[in-house]
C-alpha cells in the first residue's frame, strides 16, 4: 500500500511549504477516529510534521498558527505553547 499512496500523491512531505522527503504515511482521519488505512486516507509526511500533527485531524492541525508545539494537559487534551511558556523552559 506505500508505494502505491506514493506512486499517486508523491515522495515528498504534503505539509504546505514543506520539501523534505516523505518518511512515514499519516492518517489523515487519524486511525483512533475510525481513519481507514487506506490509499485515500494516507499522505506522505515527514517525521518532523507527522510528530507534531499527532493525533489531530489533518485540516484542523493546519489551522493552528505555525504548527506551535503543543503539550498535553490534564485530561489528555492538548494546548499550543510558546518558547515563553515556563512549561517547556
């Protein structure tokens, strides 16, 4: 199934503005939602941005500004931090 997802959509990470080579197939619809592993639900991604997308649907985690880094809290949901965040001082 890899290499027909990259035969059709490419070898290089699908995050906008990125050009590193892909390293990993994301689940667009993350597979903990019900996401099919599937030709149609996975997109060439690199380590760097799969790691930071997580868990999240694709389209919502585009739409944080700048792909912040992002640290669980309580409950297990995720909240965006800065550099200025004593958290991750």
């Amino acid at each position: 199934m890899e290499r027909a997802v990259v035969l059709l959509k490419g070898n290089i990470c699908t995050v906008p503005g990125c050009k590193k080579p892909y390293e990993t197939l994301d689940h667009r619809i993350p597979w903990s939602n019900n996401g099919h592993t599937s030709v149609e639900n996975l997109f060439p991604m690199c380590k760097e941005h799969n790691g930071a997308k997580g868990d999240m649907q694709y389209n919502t985690w585009l739409s944080v500004k700048d792909h912040q880094p992002r640290l669980p809290v309580d409950g297990g949901n995720e909240r965006i931090v800065s550099e200025k965040d004593p958290a991750i001082q």
